[in-house]
C-alpha cells in the first residue's frame, strides 16, 4: 500500500467551505484600496534570491533562517518570495514605473520557514500596498487612513496603532552607539541571537521575540531621543495628522521592524485576541529600497496584512458560504426543462448564483441536497410547473412557506434580492 502524501507542514488547503470567507475579506480590500486610488500589481513568486537578501538585509530573522532558497537545474540561485516589497520595487524599476509617483498593491501567499503555530505559517498570505514617490507624512497618513477604514468595513474594533520613527541612517547610526552600550551592559541578559546581533545588526536585538529579553529591551534607550529636526518634523506633522483624522494610537519608542529597509515612520495594528501572533498588519518608510536596488532616488511608504490574522479575528457568522438557490426537477419534462430553466435565470439574474441538481433521484434525496448545499431558496420544477409555465420556491432558511411563482415573477423576486444584496 503506498503512503498517502499530504501537504506540506505550516501550508495549507483552503477548502471550499472557507473560501467564501477568504472572498469576502479579499473584495473588501480591493473596494477600500480601490476607492483610494489604488492598482493591483503582480509578481513573480519566485526572485533571484539576491533581491531579498539587498532588501530585506542579510542579519534579519527572514533572510538568515526563513527563506526558502534553492538552486534551480540551470544553477540560478532563487528563493520563494518571503515577502511583496522587493519585488514590488524591483518591477517598478525594471519597468520605468518611477517616472510619476506609483500607488500600488498586491495580494497573495508568501513563503517563510518559520514554526508553525496558530497566526504563523509557512505558506501564508498577505495584501499589501506601496507607494513610491510621495515622501510623505500626507501619504503615510492616507495609507494608515485606508487601513483603518478596512477594519470598519470588516467590522473589526480592538485593533491599536502603535507608532515609531527609525529616523535617517545618520540618526540610527548614532542611535546604534547608544543601544550598543546599553545592550552591552546587560550582555549576560541576551540569548544567542541577540549577543550576534550586539556586533553585526543591534536594532535587531528590539525586535526579538524572545520574553526572556523584554525587560533589556524595555530598558533601552528611546531611537525618537535621536530624531534629528527633519526626521522630528516629519514624526510630528503624522502625528498631528493622525490626530486630525481622529485616528488614535500610541507611540511605541522601540518599535523596530523585521526588515532592514524601514526608516522614519514605522507601524503596527495589534490585536490582544491572537497571543503572541497579534500583529495583523505593518508597515513604514522606505525611501532607501529605491535606489539600493539600482533605481532612481525614491521615497517610499507600505504595509502589509496578514490574511490568516484577520480572518482570524472577524466575524465571518454573516457571510453566505452557499449558492442563491438550488434546482431540483422531478419527472422527465421537468428534468428536460431544468438546465434551460437555470441558463434562463442566470441570464436573467446578474450576479445570481444557482445550483442546478445534477444526477437526477427521488424528490427526497434532491431535496436533502438542497439542504446541505447552503441554499437560501429550493426552486422545484415538476412536470405541472414546466406545462404551466411555473416553479415551485421554497425557502430552506428562516421563515416562509412554499410559493408557486410564474417564471417572470420569480425572475423579478430574485433580482430584487440580488440588487439589494449587491
Ligand atoms: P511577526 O513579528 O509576527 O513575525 P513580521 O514582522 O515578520 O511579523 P511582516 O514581515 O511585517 O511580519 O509581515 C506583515 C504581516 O504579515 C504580519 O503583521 C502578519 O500579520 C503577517 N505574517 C508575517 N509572517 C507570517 C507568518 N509566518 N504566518 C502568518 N502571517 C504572517
Ligand atoms: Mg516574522
């Protein structure tokens, strides 16, 4: 007997049951990000993976031990993508996209080798935005602005902004000396990880996800004690912003991110209902992925959203996981009848999802089908209906008794339904 083959640990099926809910939060996006301007872009799963390690930084979590990167048979060294900037910035300088400022998102799965746990996958999916050539705060504070009126639209309350600035690479480089020092006084205190990072990455050291380290991170000195003017003014117009928008938040001085690229304005929304997995999206500054990927100098702001997270979170109770209705045909006429009879309503009907029982069986066995299907009407058609020119309307949730309709009226009723659904 051979073994069965499964998927592979921490990816995961999205099985047709569930794939309503992942819609339902997937065109809720697209209508928010949409109705911001936004475009949709689409890249390659598959980078050199040079792309990530320049971006995303060679001392980071990601790069050092959650990519999967392999040789491909021509001996071209790539790597799934662990996430969607660096391929975003990548094709829009390839494609002289850098001309005029670029609003853009794009959705899909995401690889790292992490260990798989509730809200962390190996295969997971984000949608995520970048704009390139607006150097902000306004731009920053449109981006956050869209993210807050996706989780109104979700229906999703509890989520908080936390806040920070990472400042220029001259300011962080001073900042590094300070945390260095304070780092280096309580080095019996890092794990192994975090006395590496002491030489080659320190601000890493904020990000661990260590508990037995938040107390030194607690301690450390604040990166907005070395903001200098611009980088101050830049903080503080967002924040004023912010403000104005009626957006609140908290600032969170050691909020540090897990990629190389950020500076200045950086972000999380937060969740307490996931544990330790309760950051649902995040994002900053990056205006100097740009030009470190051989484009033009170009300032830069994004996000992204974990998929899983959210869907996590929401209340999907709501949400129709089943077709409009469900056609069952009793008799010969009716079953002749029954597939012109279903084209005619999807003509008919925009939008109108139907079933049509396939297979034939008793009335009974149909019936049960329609049942289980999620249906929210039974459309009956027997040999009477077809000779009159009727159907038979059931409804199978909530209240109601069976109705028998003319075509027309029925045809009417649904698309009063669907309009008003739409
Ligand atoms: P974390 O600190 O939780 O590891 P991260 O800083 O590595 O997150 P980002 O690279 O900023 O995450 O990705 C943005 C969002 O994508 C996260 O906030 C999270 O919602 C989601 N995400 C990241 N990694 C995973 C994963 N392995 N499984 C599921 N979702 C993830
Ligand atoms: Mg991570």
């Amino acid at each position: 007997m051979s073994d069965r083959l499964q998927a592979i640990r921490g990816m995961h099926d999205v099985l047709p049951e569930r794939s309503p809910l992942w819609q339902h939060l997937e065109d809720h996006a697209r209508s928010v990000l949409e109705a911001y301007g936004y475009r949709e872009m689409r890249t390659p799963l598959v980078e050199p993976v040079e792309l990530f390690k320049r971006s995303i930084g060679e001392v980071t979590d990601i790069v050092e031990k959650e990519m999967y990167a392999f040789e491909d048979r021509g001996g071209d060294r790539l790597a799934l993508r662990p996430e969607g900037t660096a391929s975003c910035v990548r094709a829009a300088i390839e494609h002289g996209l850098l001309d005029q400022p670029q609003r853009i998102w794009y959705r899909g799965p995401m690889f790292r080798r992490e260990r798989p746990q509730r809200g962390r996958y190996r295969q997971f999916h984000q949608i995520g935005v970048e704009v390139l050539g607006l150097a902000g705060p306004d731009v920053d504070i449109e981006v956050i602005s869209m993210t807050r009126r996706l989780w109104r639209v979700l229906g999703l309350d509890g989520l908080r902004l936390e806040l920070n600035s990472l400042g220029d690479a001259g300011e962080r480089a001073r900042y590094r000396a300070a945390l260095v020092e304070h780092l280096a006084a309580h080095a019996d205190r890092l794990d192994d990880d975090g006395r590496r990072r002491l030489t080659t990455n320190p601000l890493r050291v904020l990000d661990s996800k260590n508990p037995d380290l938040a107390e030194v991170i607690q301690t450390a000195p604040s990166l907005l004690d070395h903001l200098g003017t611009e980088s101050r003014a830049h903080f503080d117009d967002l924040c004023a912003g912010l403000d104005a928008a009626g957006i609140t938040y908290s600032i969170n001085p050691r909020l540090v991110r897990g990629l190389d690229y950020y500076n200045r304005t950086v972000f999380e929304w937060i969740t307490d209902a996931l544990g330790a997995q309760g950051t649902v999206c995040a994002g900053g500054r990056y205006d100097g992925l740009v030009s470190q990927l051989g484009g033009r100098d170009t300032p830069a702001v994004g996000f992204a959203m974990g998929i899983e997270r959210l869907l996590d979170l929401i209340d999907t109770s709501g949400v129709d996981t089943g077709p409009d209705a469900y056609l069952v045909a009793l008799g010969e006429a009716a079953q002749g009848a029954a597939l012109g009879i279903a084209e005619r309503l999807r003509d008919e009907v925009p939008g109108l999802s139907l079933l049509a029982h396939c297979g034939g069986g008793s009335f009974k066995s149909q019936f049960k089908k329609a049942d289980k299907s999620g249906a929210r009407l039974a459309l009956i058609l027997a040999d009477d209906e077809v000779a009159a020119g009727t159907i038979g309307v059931k409804p199978l949730r909530g209240q109601g008794e069976q109705r028998t309709l003319a075509l027309d009226a029925l045809i009417a009723e649904l698309r009063d339904t669907r309009g008003r659904m739409a």
